[in-house]
C-alpha cells in the first residue's frame, strides 16, 4: 500500500491543504507547530481501530471539538481524504475483499482508493470510498474502512515516546521485540506448544497438588492446573533482545538512547518488509512505516548514515516509509520533491493555517536550508552534490576541476589513474569553503572526503577548514604552484598546454589586463576552458609532463582508499 495524498478541510492547523507523497521514502518537516503532528494524526485516524492496550490513550479518532480549526467559526465539517494506491503483488487481501464486499471487480493490477471522512458538529462521521474514481455504497464502505483499521497496516514508531513492553526478571526490565510471524511458523509453534504444555502439566502436577489443598479449605472449591500464556502463536511474539558487542551481549535496555532508538525503528521496518514478502494471499497486505523524528538521540555523523540506510532500506524493500524531521540528515537527498516543508500562515503576528513550501524544480534546496537556518541561495550551489551515489568523493571547485580529474578516471596516462571507486562532484567555489554548517553537512553525508581548491583562494579557505577539523594534505590541499597566474590547477597543466593556448589566443590574454573587471572575468573563463580542450585532445601527456597533476592524483588515491582498506586502481602503463 502507498500513501499518495491527504487533503484537508476545517482539520486543526491543516484548515485547506493538499499533501502529495512519494512511493518510497519521503519526510515531513518544518519549525515547531507547523504541522507535522497533525498529518501523524490523521493517518492514525486512517489506519488505527483503538489503544492497542486499554490503559493507552485512544489518539486515533475524530473529534469535531478538539480537531475543529480554531479561528473557523460557522459549523462547516471537517473532512479529510485519503488517497491510496494498492496493489494484487503487495495487497491482495484487500484487493479481493474490496472485490468481495463492494461487488465490483477491479481488472488493473494497481488500483487507486480514496478514503474520505467527514465529521459533523454533532461528532457523526461519515465515511465514503472511491475505488478507481468509483464509489461504493455505504455499507461497503464502512467495511472497508473497518478492514483497513483491522490489519494493522500503520506501523507508527515516534523515537520520543517509550514502545517497550517489559517482564521484570532478576530485578531487571528487559525489552521484547514482537516479530511477525507466516502462517506456516505459526503452525510449526502452535505443534511445538502443545508438546510444552504437556510438559509443564506433568512437572507442575506437585505444585498444584499443595495448591489444591489449601484451596480445598475454602467453602468453594477449585482444582489448580496450569497452562502455558494463551495466544501465544498469535501473528506476533515477544523475544527479549540482546546486542551482541565484542562477543559480549548486552541487553538492549543497557544500550544508549541512540543505540535503543534506532534498534527499534529497523525492527519496525522489518516486520512492515516480513509482512509484505511471508503473508500469504489470503491476509498480505503492506504497511506503511511512519517515524517520527528517527535523527533522536544520535550524533549527527550517525544521522547521516542512519538517514541513508533509511532511505536504501525504502527502495530495497519496497515500503513507503514517511519520517517527520528536524534533522538535514534524515531529509531524502536523492529526490527533493518528495520532501515536504511545512510553515504556519502569520497574520497581525498570529499563526494561523499551515501551508506546504514549494519544494520542486528549483526549489529542492528549501528543506536543508530551513533546518540549517541557512539561506537557499547559499546551499543551491550543492545541488551536484545530491545525485552523488558513492561513498567517497572528492570534492573540487568547480566543472572544469571536475572534468580533469574525470579525465584522470577514465584514461590511461603516464602516470596512475584516479580511483574509480571515488566520485568527482563540483561544491560551487570557495564560499561554500567558508560556510562551516554547509561543509559539516557535506562531510556528514559521505564516508570519505577530500576537498580541493585553487591556491589563490587559500587564504579564505584554510582557517575554514580547520575550524571544521580538517588537516592540510591530509583532507585537502590547494591546486596550483605560487606564482601569479598559476595558482590555480591551470598551473599544474605541461608547458606545452599552456604555451599553445596562449600562443593562439593573444586578444583574451591582453583582455586579462583590462581594468573591467567584467572583462578580466569573461577573459579567465574562456581560457581555462581552452586549457581545458588542449589537454584533453590527446592522451600521450608524457610522465614528465603530468608530474605535477600526478602527485594530486596519488594523494586524492591515498587518502580516500587507503583508510579503508581498498586499493587505488593500478597505475597506467608508462610511456
């Protein structure tokens, strides 16, 4: 199942708002009382029949008076619908009862259903359905709803707020994780339980016999037997989880708040992915994984790669997973639409309604500003960044850097080639240097970096870097030799480059000397893209002519593979 839109009418701060949501991993963000809580609201009202447990505070339902708009004063109701996609691979249960209940069949092998309640002043709920634009009849409808509450389909996990279900032990709490179970396990347990239960009669006779007799003293009598926990192979079943560090295992309750937190938000994502892939036809139908701020308790390095295992975790199973944030890291950095930005309407300094931020096209970027307290010109230029999808990267100035370090990757030269396992991703020029927050997000995001610039831009940037813990040489270095007009990669290039370009090209050469700084800008662009077209034109640059961008290319390699391990490629054959 996939949620793809909610849209709302008269619902607290959601007066009239339309949500629309990615298939796999997509995240809700915003500043305190955006909003966000209000959705997690909503789909608990979808997708939850009551309190699991009956000393749990039922938040699933519809409330005229407590979900009211507030500043909204005639007695309109309050709607909310649903849109959903299910399918005959991840939900034929509920594709053959909608077929069932409602009379209809449903020939495609994706169907579209619009759930929609409206809730009057007098708290009277009305429900109705849609199956592919089509709607049933009351009746069906309110089965349908009930089937939807019924499975269990919401798996919400909000990282604040305690789960556990706890047995006290040895003076000990411990936490039990209630992992799904197929009907063929649930049979193999039930068989396996009735030889336990025989057993347990046959050791407890003794006890119960001293029981019995104290209990024969009363004016009613009773006979004492015992039996194992009824339901125990119901669909779940609680195991005590231990982490296993250095071979020692630890009960998870002796863990941090991190380490509990995120344990408990991958089982949440397992059980949605065993349901989907053992549930047999009869009951499978998909869940949808919510998690409310997952980024809790941890590091922001452990953020960030909490965030990318969420986000794989998406796409490899299958499973829509809808996190709320206020966290960059857990943003989905691969598809900026499918983040959603919340903010409140303020009007004579009051908050009123909440809107969603436009965060397409150019506008991807509004997210990981917001959460950066950032501007979105500021971070527009790490856009490249984004559809990066390896682990160690190597970071340069600008396209042109890119494009001769590319060259290195791609080529046999005299000297090694660049590693293929590192990926080349342009960061935009030396401001971006100087912005401390924007370098700790880049650095957080992948496992490995190393960052390059022009020597003449050193000053700038060197205190920067430092101040984000970065060591010359050992994460960056400056391109370029010291002298004017070669602190740049340009100055690395064999003299026969650089001596052909300018020999050629006289007028933009005198252009470098013209006191329009436009001039003098137009002029420096046009020639590092000739550089550029030189140096490319052949590939039998000899050794002697590539020492300098050699040495570069061998550090880049060093430092991003050898800490972990894995070999720089095998240098070119030498000409």
């Amino acid at each position: 199942m996939r949620l793809k839109s909610i849209t709302t009418k008269n619902y607290r701060t959601l007066h009239d708002l339309t949500l629309t949501f990615a298939n796999n991993y997509c995240t809700i963000s915003g500043r305190n009382n955006a909003g966000k809580s209000c959705v997690i609201r909503l789909l608990s009202a979808l997708f939850r029949a009551h309190a699991r447990y009956p000393w749990q505070i039922d938040e699933s339902g519809l409330d005229y008076k407590d979900d009211k708009t507030q500043w909204v004063k005639d007695t309109a109701p309050i709607v909310a619908s649903f849109g959903l996609d299910i399918t005959r691979h991840d939900d034929p249960a509920l594709i053959s009862f909608i077929e069932k209940i409602a009379s209809k069949k449903i020939e495609e092998q994706t169907a579209n259903l619009t759930v929609e309640y409206a809730v009057s002043d007098s708290d009277e709920i009305t429900v109705s359905i849609c199956v592919n634009g089509e709607r049933v009849d009351d009746k069906a409808a309110k089965e349908i709803d009930k089937r939807i509450k019924d499975s269990n389909l919401l798996f919400l996990y909000n990282s604040t707020t305690r789960h556990d279900d706890f047995i006290f032990g040895r003076g000990r709490r411990r936490m039990f994780y209630e992992f799904v179970m197929s009907t063929d396990e649930r049979k193999a347990l039930e068989e396996a339980g009735k030889h336990i239960e025989r057993r347990l009669r046959k050791l407890a006779k003794d006890h119960t016999e001293g029981l019995s007799k104290i209990l024969g003293r009363l004016t009613e009598k009773y006979d004492v037997e015992v039996s194992p926990l009824e339901g125990f192979a119901a669909r779940e079943m609680p195991l005590g989880i231990n982490l296993k560090d250095k071979n020692v295992e630890v009960p998870l309750s002796d863990w941090g708040s991190g380490t509990q937190n995120r344990t408990h938000i991958l089982m949440a994502v397992l059980q949605a992915n065993r349901i989907k892939t053992t549930g047999s036809p009869d009951d499978k139908i998909t869940p949808v994984v919510v998690i409310e701020e997952p980024e809790s308790f941890l590091h922001p390095s452990a953020q960030a790669e909490f965030g990318r295992m969420l986000r794989h975790l998406s796409e490899e199973f299958g499973i829509q997973i809808l996190v709320t944030t206020h966290s960059p890291h857990m943003l989905n950095q691969e598809d900026g639409e499918s983040n959603i930005l919340l903010t409140r309407e303020t009007k004579r300094g009051r908050a009123y309604e909440s809107v969603r931020v436009d965060t397409s096209g150019e506008n991807w970027m509004a997210p990981f500003a917001d959460h950066l307290g950032i501007s979105s010109e500021d971070f527009s230029c790490l856009k490249p960044l984004f559809s990066a999808d390896k682990s160690k990267v190597l970071l340069v100035e600008g396209p042109i850097d890119q494009e001769y370090f590319r060259f290195f990757q791609e080529h046999s030269l005299a000297c090694d080639r660049l590693s293929g396992s590192i990926e080349v991703v342009p960061y935009g020029g030396k401001d971006t240097l100087k912005n401390t927050l924007l370098i700790q997000f880049v650095l957080r995001k992948f496992d490995r970096v190393f960052v390059t610039y022009d020597l003449d831009a050193a000053a700038d940037v060197r205190a920067a870097l430092g101040r984000v813990g970065l060591k010359e040489s050992t994460d960056y270095i400056g391109l370029g030799v010291s002298q004017a007009g070669k602190d740049c990669i340009e100055g690395l290039l064999p003299q026969s480059v650089l001596s052909a370009v300018n020999g050629r090209e006289t007028d933009l050469i005198m252009k470098l000397g013209s006191k329009d700084n436009s001039e003098r800008r137009k002029a420096k662009d046009a020639l590092k893209k000739l550089y550029l077209a030189e140096f490319k034109a052949k590939t039998d640059h000899t050794k002697e002519d590539l020492k300098e961008l050699a040495k570069v290319v061998r550090l880049v390699n060093t430092r991003l593979n050898a800490q972990q391990g894995v070999p720089a490629d095998a240098a070119a054959p030498r000409r």
